[in-house]
C-alpha cells in the first residue's frame, strides 16, 4: 500500500483537514466574514443560483471558513458529509424537521439533555411529531417502544450526569431492522475517544459550545451524516437560517486542533479524581465508565476509546451535604455547562435536572447528594484541595 492511501489519524485531521490555501497562501484558516458573494457576470450568477455550478452565493447557504469546519468535523467523524449550526439545539431541531414529518415518531433515551427533551416533547409535539422515553441502556426497551411510525431513534452515550452507556452497534442495529435511523449526540465522547458512525449509527449531533471548542468561547452545532440525509438537513439551515457564523467556525477550527490531546488530558485528570473520590470516606458513589465499579465498564472499553471527563459523585448527607461541598470550593466554576478546561461542578436534583418531578428523578437516578463534576485540565492536586475542602467536613 502506497503511504498516501493509509488513513490519516484524528490529531492529524484535527490540524489539517478542510483548509486548502486560496492565492494568499495563508497559513492558518481565513474567516471570511462577508455576508454575500459576486460573479463576473450575469450569467455565471445564473448558473450558481441554479446548482449548474458550485460555489458560493450568500453565507446562510455556505460560507468557506464554515465549510473548513464541516469539512474537518467530518473527516473526524469519519461521515461523507456535516452541515454546521449555530447551536447544538439548532443541530437537533434542524435534524428532526429535515427528516421527520407529522405523524412520525421518535424514540428517545430518558437521560437527554434537558432542551433536547423540551424540543422533543413541547415543540415537535405542537406538529404532530411524538416522542417516546425509554432507559438508555435497556435495549430490549428501545425495541418494545419502535412502532411502524417511529422514524429515529435519539441517545446521548455516555449520558450526562451518571456515565450510562447503551451499545451503539446493537442499537443502530434495532433502528435498522425496524427502517429507522440512529442519531448519537456525541456531545460527552466526541469523535476524539468515540465514531458512532463506525459503530453503525446514522446521524452524529455535536454541541459544539463543549469540548469541540473547549474552551468556553463560542455557541454552535453541527450534523455529521451520509449526504442524503445531510441534504435535508442542509435544506432547513439554508432555509430556516440557524447557520453557524464565520467567526464561530473560526473558533471551533482553533478548537478542533487540540482535542485530542485535550480529551486525553481531560480524561486522565477525570479517572484519577475518580478513583480518589471513590476512595475518600464521605463519597457513597462515583458514576463514571472508566471505573471498574461502573456496571457498563467492559461495553465502554469496547465501544470507546477514552471515557470523557463528567463525573457523578454522591456525596453523604443528600442536599445540604452536596451544597455545601459545592459552596465551599474556591476553584471550580459553579455552572451547569461542561466541557471545558475550567472544571465546572453543579447540584442535578436543583439545577440541570431541576424540572423533573421527584419521581422521575428517582428513575432518572438523580439523587439529591448527587453532584456533577465536568473535570477540566487545572492541576489535580489543586482540584482534589478544592473539592477536599468541604468534603472533609461532612
Ligand atoms: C449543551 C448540549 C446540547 C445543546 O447544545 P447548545 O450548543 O447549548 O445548543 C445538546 N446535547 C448535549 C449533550 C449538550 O450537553
């Protein structure tokens, strides 16, 4: 085999993929922040706005520094084709009015990202499009829940905050058999540590605003999918107009570039707080996949090649006893967003997971002493002081 047609690996794609030079020979990625397009002429303008010719027209359609980014996401998803958006919740809504119609049905895992079960529930079901819940990784469930209506079937794996896992393979699998499509939102992995599309899944839905960025800086989203069905997701971003901003793609690309090495040091900081915590006398429970006490351990080793940085940590004395650990850190960002260098730390049962009722967050398995922690990259032994402060005390 010629060394040209040995696939090129995901921290080199990360740096590389998407960006040909224009005349200027720019190093780094241009951000071509121009709303519109011109043409030499009357007619070559005619041709573009017909399709007879690619190329650009107006930067709702496609923009060059966007494309760069839906480029080298793609080429890291390894998908034929992505669409960009200006949201994560823009990349889920976009997904679900291209491909789905009145009457259609999803079928969803419980532990979704709050918008995205509002989206679902409060906004699809207003045009006749219903969802139904079923536990993450319980696949004789999904299966039960598939009727001849249900068209996608909708996870998030691992699931934010308590690190469940459902086989992607198998899943993908089930939607198939039944003609329905798999869409992961790849939001906890991303395609640094997990390729659901290898794995059999159709559709891989990024919020870009966590780890793609990493950083904090910048809201967007992205679809990464096989062309026929980006098509229609394409046709509602161009249409309806929830496009990513050229400087935003400028940032993600600047993300991109460190992701690798950054999720592989999220995720060493993350499993040696993990097995601290797990340890420390006045935690009862940790919940995260990269432990072996994790009931998924062996299916996340298979399926993953890292285990991100979100951990669920129950500490003793339930509410108070979580407040006041979170209260007493110095360091870590209270906040419910994740994926970032800061390390982040919030309370579910109040905050990200505060709408649900008490019984459903007793399904949901969202204690009150239970606390989440999004692991960041500040040096462990500074984020063992900060949380040791108040978890001492208890
Ligand atoms: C944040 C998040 C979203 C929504 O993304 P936005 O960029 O905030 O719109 C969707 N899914 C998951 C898992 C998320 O964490």
């Amino acid at each position: 085999m010629h060394e040209d047609d040995i696939p090129l690996h995901l921290d080199t794609l990360a740096i590389r993929a998407g960006h040909t030079r224009t005349n200027e020979q720019e190093h780094g990625e241009p951000i071509f922040t121009t709303s519109s397009f011109v043409y030499e002429s009357a007619a070559e303008a005619a041709r573009k706005f017909s399709g007879e010719e690619p190329g650009n027209i107006y930067s709702r359609f496609t923009n060059p520094t966007v494309r760069i980014f839906e480029q080298r996401l793609a080429a890291m998803e390894k998908g034929e084709r992505c669409v960009a958006t200006s949201s994560g919740m823009a990349a889920i809504l976009s997904t679900a009015l291209g491909l789905l119609e009145a009457g259609d049905e999803i079928v969803a895992s419980r532990s979704l990202f709050g918008s995205t079960v509002s989206l679902f529930s409060k906004y699809l079901g207003k045009f006749g499009i219903t969802t139904r819940y079923v536990e993450l990784s319980n696949l004789e469930a999904w299966e039960a829940a598939l009727t001849p209506q249900t068209k996608l079937l909708f996870a998030e794996t691992p699931s934010n905050p308590l690190s469940e896992i459902v086989d992607i393979a198998a899943l993908a699998d089930i939607a198939h058999r039944h003609g329905a499509w798999l869409a992961i939102d790849n939001c906890f992995c991303t395609p640094a540590l997990q390729k659901p599309l290898e794995l059999g899944a159709d559709l891989v839905i990024h919020s870009a605003t966590k780890y793609l960025d990493g950083q904090g800086r910048a809201i967007g989203g992205a679809v990464v999918g096989p062309h026929d069905l980006l098509e229609e997701v394409l046709g509602v971003v161009r249409t309806c107009g929830p496009c990513m901003s050229p400087f935003n793609a400028w940032i993600f690309l600047k993300g991109l570039e460190t992701l690798g090495l950054r999720m592989r040091a999220h995720g060493e900081n993350a499993i040696d707080f993990a097995r601290w915590l797990e340890a420390h006398p006045n935690v009862e429970r940790v919940h995260y996949s990269g432990l072996e006490s994790h009931p998924q351990h062996a299916l996340a080793k298979r399926q993953q090649s890292g285990f991100g940085a979100v951990l669920g940590v129950v500490v003793k004395g339930g509410r108070e006893g979580a407040w006041s650990v979170i209260d007493a850190t110095r360091l870590m960002s209270i906040t419910g967003n994740l994926g970032d260098v800061k390390t982040t730390i919030t309370h579910p049962a109040t905050t990200t997971h505060g709408r649900l009722s008490d019984e459903q967050k007793q399904v949901a398995g969202i204690e009150e002493g239970l606390i989440r922690i999004a692991v960041g990259l500040e040096h462990l032994d500074d984020l063992k002081a900060d949380i040791a402060r108040g978890l001492d005390r208890l």
